[in-house]
C-alpha cells in the first residue's frame, strides 16, 4: 500500500505539471498494483485515467510537430 501512497503522490504532482507521459507512466502502474489485488473497479477507474493520460501524450506531440 506505501508503493501505492507513492505512485499517487506522484501522479497528482504531474498531472498539476500537465506531465501527461509520466502521468500516463503512474497511472499505468497504478493501474496494475489494483489488478494484482482484484479490484476490478479502482483498475477500471485507473485503467481510464491511464488512457486519458496517453491520449493526451499523442495530442502533444502531433501538436510539437505541427510547430
């Protein structure tokens, strides 16, 4: 559980940074640590928010090349 205290301290700071690819990065592991305990709706809910969070990595650098 104290992995988990950590990756979500990490993951609000960069969501607050707008650092979606090590958001996406946390999200993911958050993602897994929920699976690994059988929680099917905290890894639904993390399962999406990773999604977001690579979606939002591909529109920033589509944009980046566009400049």
């Amino acid at each position: 559980m104290k992995q988990y205290q950590n990756w979500l301290a990490q993951y609000l700071i960069c969501r607050r940074d707008n650092d979606h690819a090590m958001a996406a990065e946390l999200a993911e592991s958050i993602c897994a640590f929920w699976k690994s305990r059988d929680d099917k709706a905290e890894h639904s809910k993390w399962q999406k928010i990773y999604q977001d969070h690579r979606q939002k990595t591909t529109w920033q650098a589509r944009l980046k090349a566009r400049e």
